[in-house]
C-alpha cells in the first residue's frame, strides 16, 4: 500500500513534532515555555563527534508527547546548536496526549531531508485506525506516506468508518 488515509502522518509526525522537540534536546527550553525532558541511565555527550547519545531506560517528553527507547542518538550541526538527525533505537514507544501512538524498533528523523522513518515490525494509531508494515516512511514536505512490508510480511491497515473511530478510541 502505497498511501495511507493520511492518518499515518499525524502518527509520525508525534514522534518528532516536526522538529520542536529536536530543537529543544537536550532537556533545555527554547523559549516557547515548553522544555523537553530527556531521561536516562546514561548520558555521553561528544562535541568533536557532534553527537549526544542517551541509553537506558530512555524518556524523552514534551508538553504531549513522550518517546521511549533502549538508546537515543542525537547528530548536531557544527556549533551543535540544531539537531540534524535523530534515532531512537530499540523498543521504541511514541505517545501524544490524544491518543496518537506508534511502536518500531528503530524510529529515525532526519531534520535536513524533512524525513520520518519507522522500522522493524513499524505499527502507528490514530483514532483507533491502524497501519503497519515493516517499514513506515514520511517525507514531510510532500505530504506523503510509503507503508512497506517485506518478504516475510505484508502492510496491514484496518480503517473505522467516521463514526465507528469515536467508538474505537
């Protein structure tokens, strides 16, 4: 299935927040009044690598949104003040308030391409609709989802009617 009723974008895009929550890693508020909380077992930061590298029991969590994982990478620019790319890796959980949710093994943001990709047995929610594949891809800037499966296994979606998702959530 190539397109998928829209909805995965907002199951994605949870994740990420677009790049608010980058933009506010590691645990620093951006002015707006909203800081991301990053929490850990371990924290290893290197400058020379431009690269913050959290594991452990991680838990990232913004006004809505909370992100855990075994390990969370992130790749700064030059002057390590904008995170150009983001992975959470292992056992990755993505919650919003609204119910929105999505589960993968690996969950990659790469904030120069405006690319969100899900993968490893990929699943995402939205209004009690559901889509899941392998590998969930958003390419931000296009308004477009690719859903794929593999060898072994096939994307599923199951879509409620309007007035069923209410029921559903």
């Amino acid at each position: 299935m190539r397109r998928s009723a829209g909805w995965t974008c907002g199951a994605l895009l949870l994740f990420f927040a677009a790049s608010a929550m980058a933009g506010e890693i590691p645990s620093e508020s951006t002015g707006t009044g909203r800081p991301t909380t990053v929490t850990a077992d371990r924290l290893e930061v290197s400058r020379k690598e431009r690269r913050a590298i959290y594991t452990g029991n991680v838990v990232a969590t913004t006004t809505d949104l909370t992100v855990t994982a075994d390990r969370m990478e992130f790749e700064f620019d030059e002057k390590m003040e904008a995170v150009e790319r983001m992975v959470a890796i292992g056992d990755v959980q993505i919650s919003r308030s609204d119910g929105t949710r999505a589960v993968s093994q690996q969950a990659t943001y790469d904030v120069l391409q405006e690319r969100v990709v899900l993968e490893g047995k990929a699943v995402a929610w939205r209004r009690g609709n559901m889509v899941s594949g392998m590998r969930i891809t958003l390419f931000i800037t296009e308004d477009r989802e690719l859903v794929q499966g593999d060898e072994r296994g096939r994307v599923t979606a199951v879509i409620y009617p309007k007035e069923q998702q209410e029921q559903a959530r």
